[in-house]
C-alpha cells in the first residue's frame, strides 16, 4: 500500500515537470506567452489579455518593414456603384501624410513612416483575394499589416491566408462580429459599431417608445444583411415586438423599389433600414414615395452627408448610431480636434469632401493605428496584434466623440466600438443630432450577439 502511494506521487511530479517543461518550451520559441495558436481555437492559460501564440508563424514578424518604412496593404471599392466607399481612404491616408510630415511614428526607439498601397476590388470578395495575396504576397512577406479593408464578405475571404501567415488584418471597415472570432487572433475590427449592437439599440429604443412595434426590415443578401436580422431578431426576444416581414438586395445593387413596395404593403410601425451605399438613400425615397410613415432606422454605414444628402427630406427624422463626431455638425466645429482634421485632409487629400462623415471615420482609424503602433512593445506584427487586443479606455483619438472610449479585451472582446451614440437626422440642417445619452455596452458583444454571427 505504502509503495502504491510513493509510486502515484512519484508519477505525478514527473508529470508536473512534464507539464512545466512544455509550457516554457512553448513559450521560448514565440515571441509572447498567448493562449492560442494562429487558427487555434482558444485555450486556458494566464497569458496577458491581447496575447497571441506565434509559435506555429512562419518567422515573418517584421516583414513589411523597410528602413525607417512600414508598409500596409489595403482593398476598397474604387469604381462602380460602391466607389463611394473610397472616400474612407482619403481619411486615413491624409492622417498617416500628416504624422509622417511630424517626424513619422516613434515605436520602440526608432521612428517609421506609414505608406498604403491599394488596389480597387469593386467591392468583389474575390478580386479582394486576388488584390491582397498580390500586395501582401502569397507568403505574407510584402506589407506588415492589412488595413481598413472594405466589407464583411472581403474580409472573410482574406481573413484565413492571413490567419496563416500572422499577418494583421487591422481596422476592417465592417461592423460584422465575425471580426471578433477568436479562430482569427490576425483580424480585429473598427471603431464601426458591431451590427447586432445596433440592431440592439434600435430595439431598444422601440421597447422604449413603441413596446408593440411590428418591424420590416430591409437586408442585403449577405453576412451583411444576416448580421443585422439575426442580431435584431434576437435583440427583441421576450418583446411584443414582431418583425413582419424581411426583404433583401443582391450585393451591391442600388434598385430596392420592389423591395420596398413589398415592405410599405405591410403597414408595419417600423421600417429597419439595413442598406449600404446607394441602396440606404433610395430606399428612403421609396418608402416615402409609398407613403408610408414609419419610424425608421437606417445603417451605421449609410450616415455620411453623401448617402443622407441623396435622400434628402426623405431622411428627416431617421435614427441611427455612431461613435464619430459628424464634420458638418456645428456643434463640433470649434474643436482643435475637428479643425485638425479639417485642416490636414485639406491639405493632404485636397478632393476629399471634409463635410463627409466618411472620411472622419478614416481619418479616425488612422490615428488609432498609429496609436496602437506608438504602444506596441515592438515595431514587430505580433506586437502591435497584442497592441491592438489590449487597449484601454483609449480616448480622445481622432474624432471619436468626447466621453467615448475603446477598450479590448484579447479573445473575450476584441471589439473596439461598443459605445455608441444614438442620433437623428435634421434633413433642413443636414446633420444628425443626439438623442440621449452614450450607450455603453462595454464588453457585451458576445452576449448580445447569436453565436453563430461571431463564430461562422
């Protein structure tokens, strides 16, 4: 008996050593101490929050880098229908030729320059395969990191050769929790508020104004789309609020006339707009055009002065969300910050249209990029992925609104715009302006969202 227990216990401290000699072989052939391998799928451990396993990258940490430059790879619709989504880019580009005009980005000791290089995909996932595997490489090796690519589709088709080769895929210009899976540690979103959030608020709001709401939603038919129905229907569980009727668009498309006649037949209460681009605005002309007087809501991406401009008296007293001070409004047109931005888009991408809440939102992700790099360890891409997984209650960047902050949290939250600010649209002054106060929702995305709109 007493052999018995010395041999269980002799066993166990051999297993311990076991144990402990793999976790640190594990941790001294990566760069930092993560809980998870590139396309892993999450584990347990006491690694910092933003920490990722680099232990299976293909030793390209610093690739991108050249001298005192680092360059970015990025995909966006620049012609057809969707071209508007370009304007983004004025934003950032006009912020990264304003910092690098300063002296450019000081990171562990030695001071770089941001260069983007860019290719137009029309908003085709595939030609976004096709552009990023010729800008970054098919073996990751010419551009540090990805950045601000346009579209929930686009980067999905990117985010697994990405995943492969520990390349960051920064700032995605969607507001899809996909971004947020934890099987892609190399991708993290935007200051774009996660869909299901805003479906959240506006179901919020409805229980709050219009408890017996009957909803019509129009979606496009894709993630896209899915995001905002799912994460609605889910948002309104236990309420007496119905959704009606759901009608989609091709991708891409402009035309939603039939779509919208089928929605206004349904008298309901509340008109759900989930377009994006010309769809936003032409469906509020629709909808009008069928007299149909109902409280709306339109996309987080259908806000620029551009979209709500195309609408025109069609768009008063529409509601949506954001977390970015809206250029036109005048309330913000004293601020150092706004003037700032005024100023260098002025000078740095002089056919930007500074009224354009577009090119706010991109100037904006380019000043937390820099950020980001400016209190990464190391000017390497894991560095600046933990960087990025790890912020807190960043404030005051670019032109996020005064009060907000973005706070991440590795693989439980890695979502950068869970406040937001509720708005409505003054088509006779051409600017939204708050209702209430910030919405937080500060680490809930994950509880607010269907599982599947993450992990798909």
């Amino acid at each position: 008996m007493h052999r018995s227990r010395s041999m269980r216990l002799l066993l166990l401290i051999l297993a311990v050593a076991l144990v402990a000699a793999s976790c640190s072989s594990r941790r001294s052939s990566s760069t930092s101490s993560g809980t998870t391998a590139p396309g892993g799928s999450g584990g347990t451990g006491t690694a910092a929050p933003g920490a990722i396993d680099t232990s299976k990258c293909p030793g390209n940490d610093a690739a991108g880098i050249g001298g005192d430059t680092i360059t970015l790879a990025s995909s966006f619709p620049q012609s057809g229908l969707t071209a508007a989504f370009s304007e983004i880019s004025k934003g950032y580009k006009a912020y990264f030729s304003y910092i690098n005009a300063q002296g450019a980005v000081s990171d562990a000791g030695k001071k770089y320059k941001i260069v983007v290089k860019d290719k137009d995909d029309e908003y085709n996932a595939a030609k976004t395969i096709t552009n990023i595997d010729s800008l970054v490489g098919a073996d990751g090796s010419k551009a540090f990191a990805v950045f601000n690519v346009v579209g929930t589709s686009n980067n999905i088709a990117i985010r697994q050769s990405l995943n492969d080769n520990c390349v960051p895929n920064t700032f995605t210009a969607t507001g899809s929790p996909a971004m947020g899976n934890p099987k892609y540690q190399w991708t993290i979103g935007s200051t774009l508020s996660p869909y299901s959030l805003e479906s959240k608020a506006f179901a919020d709001f409805l229980k709050r104004t219009k408890p017996n709401a009957t909803v019509a939603m129009l979606v496009q038919d894709d993630d896209y789309g899915m995001d905002y129905e799912q994460g609605f229907r889910q948002a309104i569980q236990g309420t007496n609020i119905k959704v009606v009727k759901v009608e989609k668009y091709p991708v891409g498309a402009n035309e939603v006339t039939a779509q919208i006649t089928s929605l206004a037949a349904t008298h309901a209460d509340a008109f759900f707009d989930g377009g994006t681009l010309l769809a936003c605005p032409n469906a509020l002309q629709q909808q009008k055009a069928a007299n149909w007087n109902a409280i709306t809501y339109v996309s987080g991406t259908c806000i620029a002065k551009t979209l709500m401009g195309i609408a025109g008296n069609n768009a008063d007293k529409a509601y949506s969300v954001t977390n970015i001070k809206d250029p036109i409004n005048p309330q913000f047109a004293s601020e150092p910050a706004m003037k700032l931005y005024r100023a260098q888009v002025t000078k740095y991408q002089p056919k930007a249209d500074i009224d354009n809440g577009i090119v706010a939102y991109g100037w904006t992700q380019g000043a937390l990029f820099v950020e980001a790099l400016k209190a990464s360890k190391a000017a390497t891409r894991s560095a600046l992925m933990e960087s990025l997984r790890s912020m807190k209650a960043v404030k005051g960047v670019g032109l996020m609104i005064d009060g907000f902050s973005i706070t991440t949290n590795g693989d439980k939250d890695p979502f950068m715009g869970e406040q937001m600010q509720f708005v409505q649209y003054d088509a006779a002054k051409k600017y939204f302006h708050d209702v209430g106060t910030m919405l937080d929702f500060e680490g809930q995305t994950a509880k607010l969202t269907p599982p599947a709109l993450i992990n798909g």
